[in-house]
C-alpha cells in the first residue's frame, strides 16, 4: 500500500487477474458477483453507466487525477493491456468532462475494453456508437487541462471504493463492482452456484411458488413476530 | 389512520379501486391525471422510472420496509392480486437495491403488473427486457438481508405522498400519481374531459394559433401590468 | 443590460444571430463548440435532455418566469421566428413541469425548434415521438399557474450562464451551450478548424499511435517530475 | 383522513394532545422520544434548527401551504392557541423564506411557541435573537407572494412524516419528531423509563466499565462470528 | 457587457456605488432589501456565512477564477479600494477552499471588508476570530493551485446572481444580494420605507392583533374560495 | 491490506502513530496539515464538526459498520487506547445517528478522544456541552440496531479518504486529514515550517504588502497573458 496516494508515478508492468477467470466473471451481472463476494465491492450508486447496456469486465489500469486535468489519461493508454479497464479517480470533488470518443478510439486501439470515472465524461452520443462501455458520476461537455501530474496504477479510491492496478471490474446497467485481482476465480465458482440457485428458484416463483415457501421463512417470520389480519 | 407506522402487521384483505375505473385511468397520463385531480397526489420527482417507456395503472399494495431489508416484498408477494403495484416505503432514507428480476417473476406470477420503491432497484436491464413496469429513487446493485420485519398494506409516506392500500398508482416517463380509491372514477372522468379539451386545442395550436388568443389571456395579461416594447 | 432582472416586460423585436453561422454552428458537437469558444458558455451539468440523441442549434427567445407559473411561455409564442428555441430562467430554485406537450406544438407550428429550461418538463414520451429537442434541469408531472407576469426577451441567467435574446444556443446529449450572438460565425469556423484537427488525431489514435507522442507530451511530463517504475 | 390534500379548508377547533403530558414530553430529547416510541415518528434529517439550542414541544397547528405563498401563515395565526407549533408542509418543494421574525412575532403573541417548516425560514439572526424556535429545510431570505389558498389543520406530510393536527410536536438541535395526538402520556412516559437506564448505564460507562458487559452483548457477537485477532 | 466572460483581464478603475448610499443601505437585513428592490438580486441559498453574525455591506470587486486557482485573488488585492467586497465566480462547479485567512488579512489592510465565493473557503476558525466576513458555497481545507489566468473586474456570475464590478453587495445570516451600482439610494430609501411600515406593523403584531386584519386579507381570501369549518 | 473489507475480525492490537509526533501535529490547522502533506489525505467537505470549535488529533481506531447499525461501536470502546480517535465507515451509504452522548461518554472513560463518523451523529446538543470532538456526514436522531457484526481495525474508506488503523486523525473547523501513521512526525516537520513562512507572510500582508510582491508573481502573471486595463 505504500504507493497509495503518491503523485507523479507511473507503474508500467502490474499483476492483472487472470484473463481466463476474468471472461467467467463476465457471464454475470453486477447484482449476482456484489452478492456472491458477500455484498462488498460495490461502487456508490451514483457511477451510471454513460449509455443503457452498457456491460463489460475487465482488469484495472488506475489513475490518480487532478480535477480538471485528463494528461493522465493519456499516460495510461500506454501501458494498456488488451482487456483492461481504466479506471479513474479524481483527488478533489470533480464533474469535468475529461474522457470523450477521441481517448476511447485511442484506448480501444491499444487493447483498452471500458472506462470508470469518478468525474465526468463526454461525447456521449459518439460513445454510445462506438458501444465503447463508460460509467461516470456526470455526462459534462466541459473539458479539461493537461498541466498537472498525477499517477497511473497506484491503489485509487473511486466511486468510495479502493481499488488496486490488475484488480476486476465489472459494470453494467446495475453498477460497477470491483473483486480483488486475487479473488476473481473464487468469486466466479460463488456467482456460478448462485445463479443456478436462482435459476431453479426463478422457475419456482415464475410458477406462481412463493419465496415464502421456497425460501422457508414463515417460521422466522412468525417468531419475528408478524401478525396477519383479515 | 390506526395503523400508520404500525411495525409487524399484514392486512390480507383491503378494499381495491374499481377494476373498471383503473383500466380508464390508465388511458391518461401521469400529468392529465395529476391535473385532473386539482393538481395533486404526484410523487415527487426524484421517483424514475427504471427504464423508459415503463407505463401502468394498478391497484396498491403497501409495504413499509426497514433500510436494506426486503423481508416484506416476499411477505407482500402472497397478498397479491391481479391488477396490484407494489408501493415500498422505508423507515429511513436509502437507496439500497431491494427488488429485482427474482422478485419481478415471483409478482407477475402472482398477478403483480408493477412496483414503486422508495428506495433502490437492481436488475434493471433485466427488468427492461421482461418489461417489468418499476419506479424508484435510485437503481442500485447493493443488495439486502432479511431480518427485520416490517408491515404489509398499512399507510405508507412513499415519494413524499400517502398512499393507502388500494389506492390507484399510475406511473409514466413522468413519474407516478396516487388517486384516492374512492376517487378513480371521478378523476378519469375528469381526465377524459380534460383530455378532449387539450385534444381541441392541440388542434388549433398545431395550426398555429397562439395560447395567448385560444385562452383568452391578453387582457388579464395587461392587466397584470404586461408591458410590450418593440 | 438595463433591462436584466426587469419584470413584465416583453420584447418584440431582437437581433438574432445570423441564420447561415446557425446552421454552421449546428454541425459541431456540444463539446467542440464549448472548447472552441475558449471553454466558455457552457450551461451547469444538470442540464440534460429530456430524451437521448437530442440535438439542435438555434437562436434564444428568452423567458423569465416565476417559480410555478408558465405564462410567459404562452407570451413568447407569439414573438417566435423560425428557428428560435426557447430559453427558460425561474426567479426560485423550481422543478415544477411547465412545458410539455402542448406549448411543443405551439412553438414548433410557430417556427419553434428547441427549449431549454431551468426547471421541469412534463410529458417527456410525447416530446420524444415528436421530436422536440428539450434539455432541462428535472422531468416533473407537476403542473404550473398562469398568475404572474414575468419578461420576455430580456438578458437572464440560466443554467448558470448568462443569455441574451438572439444568442445562439446548442444542445446535445453532452449539456447546452450558449454562443454570444456576434460570435456566432467566429466559433463555427474555430469548431471547424478543431473538427478537422482531431479528425486527423483520430486516425493516428484509432492506429494505436499514442497521444503522448502525438501531442508530444514526452518532454512536459518530465520536467513536471513523472517518474516510471517497472 | 378525508381532509387529506384538501385545499381551501380552515379547521378552527381541533382535539390537541393533552398539555400536562406535552409538559411531560419536553423533558427528554428528540433522540430519546424518538426512541421511545419504537423509532417512529422522526421527521427527515434536512430538518434542521435555524438557531442553536433551539428546544420546544408543542401541539402541531397544520398548514398546506403553495409553494412561495405564505397566505395560510396569517390564517393560521388566528387559530392557534397557547402551546401550538405551526407545522408547514409546501405542495411542491421549495426553499422560499416563507417566515421570518413578524410572523414569529404574531405567532408568540397569539400563544405559538414553534415553528416547522418544509421550505424556508428567514430573519435568521432575529429569530435566534428573539429564541423563537424554528426548524426549516433551508434559511432563504427570499420572500412570498400571498396569492392562492391552501389549508389549515389538515393532514399533511412534513419533512416526509405525516403530522395531523393536534399532534405533539418535539424539536432539538437532532431534529424534529411527531407523536400521535393520543399517544403523548405513553410515549413520555416510556421516555422516562428509558431516561433513567441510560442514566443508570451512563454512570457505569462514566466509570469506565464497557457496554459489552452492561448490555450482555458478548455471547450474541461470538455467535455472530465475530472473531478477535492479536 | 462586452467583456461578460472574458479572461486574462483586470480592470483596475471601476466606478462604484455611492459610499453614502452603500452606507445607507447597511443598516437594512438581506430580506428587507431584496423585498425593497422588487424580490430580485438574492443569490441561491447555498451562499452561507462562513460564521454567525457575518454581516457587512460593500462594493464589488468581481474575479473571475479557474477552479482549483486563487491566483487571480491576489491581483485582485491589489485593485481593493476601502469598503470593498472581493466577489468570486469559477468557471465550474467546485468547492476548493481557495480564500483563507492570509488572504483575509492581505485584504483587511488593503480596505477590503468581505468576500463572497461561488466555491469553498478555508481557515474558517480563524476568519470567525478575526471577524471577517465571508459566504461561500462550502468549507472546505482542500488548497488551491496558481497556475492559470483569470479575470479582475468582469461581470460574473456568483450564486446564480450577475454581478458588475461596483454594484452594492449586503449579506447577513439570510444569505447574499447584490443591488446595482445605479440603484443603491433608490433601494436604501425603499428599505427605508419598508422598514418603518413593519415596524408599526410588528408593534401591532406583538399586541395581538392578526395580520388578517392589519393586512385586509379576509376579503380576498372569502373571494379565493377559503372555506372555516368548526 | 490483506483486511480489506473482511467483515466479523476485531484486530486488538494495532500499531499506533508516535505520541509525541500526533502532539505537534495537533499544534497545526487541517488546511495546514493538508497542505504540508502535499495536499492529500484530506476527507471530503461533506464531513463536518458537529460543534463549532471542535478541533483534535489523535490516532484512528476504525470502525467498518453495516448501515443502522452501532454494534461494533461497542466492541471499539474495549480496544480504546489514550489519545484515540474511533473513525467509521459503513458499507452503504446512510446518516442513521449512531453515535450519541452514551457512547461518547464511555469512549472518553477509556481514553476515547473524539470521533469521525461517515454516517450521523445525534445527541448533538450534549456531545457540544460535554465537549467532546465529532465530525460526521449528518446529524439525526434517528437509532440503530445491534443486529450484525463488522470490523474493528481494519483499513476502511471514510470521507471518501483511506484510513488505516493507527493512522493519525486531525479535525476542526475546516474538516478532517488523515496522516498515515509512519509519516506523522515528517509533516508536522513540514507544518511547521509552512506555519513559520505563514507567520511571517502573515505580517508583512497586514502590513499592506500584496501578495503579488512576496510572491514574485507579477512576471509568470505577464507570462500567462494578463492584461491591465484601466
């Protein structure tokens, strides 16, 4: 953790998770894998994704920005690898527009799959076309410097989250969710076996069962002391 | 008014608005309604819709949960009927995600046609695709226990309005109105009316006619001290 | 600027921009037109379009209005040209609806193109069949008087920025900018000329060359201190 | 509850909870009350004192108000009685200064001991000057029109709790909590109770022995899980 | 108006409001003085006093500054003439904490006698011990960079207010007005007026009598449709 | 970090920043110590003291808290060492009052020096009287359960900022900064020289010297393209 919070560092060779577990985290949604790590990981709920549908998992690239200033970004399309995320934090309260399609044709080219931005993003529309998977905390037209320094893959906290260089990230229309880069094939196998739990029970209840029943909560629910009356 | 707050009580049976004056309530939309009924019974704006074009009317079934506790959206799920909305108050702000696409299945199956929470909502591309009609403050992957009991079909405060079980709750791209039970068919009487009228004159204005002529305002207008310089 | 903050007054007869830079401006993105101004003009980010993929250019009538009160949307209707979009200012911080479907019709069949409000709209389905470009600061069923005058055509603050009546305005689904009337013509060519750059960029970028090198970055970052680790 | 929402009704004789028990209630904090009645009752926590320190309980005389339309404050001024709190609650939110140091004035002189209110307060200083007690969503020196009717003694939902007339009123530097009319004796006295264990518990905390040993929680956090490290 | 937004300029000579006028109108409360000029001029309500009791009336000097950059309050020290208010806009929403108490003392021995900023102040302790007065959006420790141009003496606007370098700026506990440089004595007489009608009125209020009567609002209020029940 | 968001462990002994460097770091203002640190560690502004003059500096015990729910605030109190600062964050966002004047007075009985809190506070009148240092998100009566277990001293994300265990904690007036725990003594070194260069520029403004002069910025000003005009 010794990095945390340092400026004017660039890590260019970090641990990213594994691709293989990081394409089985992909089959899942937000809500299944925030659940199947035992609810932690969970961004705040104000990064929303910049189109509707947009989905997708990836390893983290992270930066550390100023507000108001993207010249980081432009240090982190270097160091892209394919499947990776950036993933941004900004060190003061920020909506500015600082990522738009021109940095995402960039990032796409060098392997980049998806961005999360604790400020702003823009060029909406062009992002939607180009399905390029964004989620920020604003949609904002107004643009920022290059003039100040700040770090690429050092520990970040973004959307009241930490997250480190090589961790998962994944979003979708739900929220992004961050599982530590060690953990990703562990909590895949609980997303698995959660979701064929849910399955069977998604057929129970589309038939008219209910979770009362499916789940066997009358009794606690009695001695929760819950009254029925007619 | 007894049971207002009341914490640990299910109301099975509750009188419903009339059948028939829901599905004509549900020609209009949420602002003729609103208007309709002398402006009020709207929630208040910060009540979305969880995907666009989600549009119903339906009959209320209450639920006053705890903060992050979804014990009671399984206990309201057996005293459905068809034709009724889910209306979800919490004890305390939060926007935690306290329904999804399990419990979407499980109240369609049970008649359920739509859900208004006060708090938060997951699932949503899922909820898209299912066209699921869902209204809330927030959408959110975070999920919930269940521990605490709460109460079914007593009086709730839900988007800053009182709603009664069996109240009417129609929702659109616009947000979601509460119509008194006893009221319905008088405020779709009113809607309609009101609707033929804005139909007239829409004509008129599409034809370029001004507002200021079609409803007669100049003379209040100069009246008001209206000043017009060139 | 007399005529700021003035109170019951309308204004027949503007100078607006001139129609030819109109359409050039209209070419332009939200974001190139505000980089190209210098990063000025641009309105607050909670200024956002009632439905994705509006867009438009054109020039501002604009409405000073009470909180809760739209009469003076129903005045500017009558001094409408084609081409103009209408600009909203309230007097009180206010989401209440007071555009929607019925004044779209008005003001397009009047040469109408756009709206731009500093508090609510309502019936945002139907603007979006129709077609009418709308950004404004809520989407709000809440309804509005007609019981106090307000000014048309004088200077107003709105989304946080000054306009004056024949500026032209320009709005995507990135936020609304404001183009001072007699610079029209200046910032289309500016937008033009940053267009053609960053065609150029996002070549070079979609071929995976770096804007480090591009922008030739290399030299700055290290004399503010940016250091590699492997 | 068929006032509900009603406009343009003025109740002038109303049941109040009984003085002896306010008397009673006012002695323990809004944290305690709040307590006391199993976590009911409290008003949002945007409602906050417009002074420090201050402190009263009283019974609730009810206004609908406009929004930016103070009319109903002077209507209730002839209705109140000694002891009363005037609580306001607005048709759409708003912040307007719709109360400041004249009406306070009238309210002491007519017997008003409080005020709450959905929107905004103003005369800040004098108010504190004057020790009227004021909890507001907002201090605004913006004023109000006296232009349209609503209610007084209604029910109405203030500060997202429902309040009806003759309720019991309590406030603090913690905010504002409601207590049903025929509850006050029961509630203060479970204050009481619950006053005089903390006041046992706190000395035994004051003497350094730890709430894990007063309140017995050991054995239920080992049987959580909870597990100590070294 | 032509230099509204320009940046990289300062205007040494400004004219400004009448010294006697200005001191006139410090003897009025925010709420009186914008009630006096025809309820215009009151910046939003998130402009608060940095601490209670803040209260001073002066003549703006106006800067125009990056977010996250006080560099231009330091030229701005040098154009300070006695009895002026520095007044700060930032060209994007921030709340950095870019005036402190070095700055305050650099402007008390300069003449200056408040400040007014549209984003965060720190050292808020020490500006209460001094007794400097000062509003500002936020307080906030986060320290700002001088790294790029602004504008001294532009017309800006500040908490949704335009204000002209010159113009009267009055704040107390009720929040920020700001009265142009032209209309001061015209405004301090108005105050004048209002002032003594509620004296009288609040001695009549004090003994008693309602508003109701003192006011005549019984007539109007029958007219509107307010109906007194029993 | 191996801890990281790990639920149910109470880490007894941590390691704890130098006594003796916390003491002068307490010597300094957090805008100070901010600033020393090279503008990090600073907690967002929406962590605000709960009384005016709150200031202190300690070491952190953190708290990681399950939204509603104190719990672990108990467990916190046995493993209090002298000069400690119990810090919490909870896993969703929500400003229930879970810390109050019973707690506080147990915490200042076994050596407890002050409390930062990303949730509420209540006893808000008490905790000033008994002057006991907190900053929290809100202050608001509403209780909490004990109902599920989370961490003690663990690293955790408050005010948006990393906390270790045994970092250093400095709160007042202008919000809160965390120093990591091996760099305590390092910038209060840096604090203190900042302070001496303040003092002394401190004289030399109020003496009427600007800032523009002791500075030197006149020729990077001309540089950066500002213009005078008269």
């Amino acid at each position: 953790m010794s990095d945390f919070g340092r400026s004017g560092v660039v890590r260019r060779t970090i641990p990213r998770a594994d691709a293989a577990a990081i394409e089985r985290l992909g089959r899942y949604g937000v809500a299944t894998v925030h659940e199947a790590q035992g609810r932690t990981g969970l961004m705040k709920p104000w990064m929303r994704p910049a189109w509707p549908g947009a989905a997708v998992c990836g390893t983290a690239v992270t930066v550390l920005a100023q507000p108001g200033d993207n010249w980081m970004l432009h240090v982190a399309a270097e160091v892209l690898k394919p499947g990776d995320i950036v993933v941004i934090a900004v060190t003061a309260e920020n909506d500015d527009g600082m990522f738009g399609d021109l940095l995402a044709t960039s990032y796409r080219a060098r392997g980049g799959v998806g961005l999360v931005s604790d400020a702003g993003v823009r060029d909406a529309r062009t992002l939607a076309e180009m399905k390029f998977p964004v989620w920020s905390r604003a949609i904002n037209a107004r643009g920022t410097v290059k003039a100040t320094v700040g770090s690429v893959n050092v520990p970040i906290v973004c959307g009241g989250m930490l997250v480190h260089p090589g961790d998962a990230i994944l979003g979708d229309d739900d929220g992004v969710v961050v599982v530590p880069r060690e953990k990703v094939a562990e909590v895949a196998d609980a997303a698995d076996a959660r979701e064929k739990k849910e399955e069977a029970n998604r057929k129970r209840l589309a038939a008219g069962e209910l979770g009362l029943d499916i789940y066997g909560m009358r009794d606690a629910l009695a001695k929760a002391g819950l009254k029925y009356l007619d």
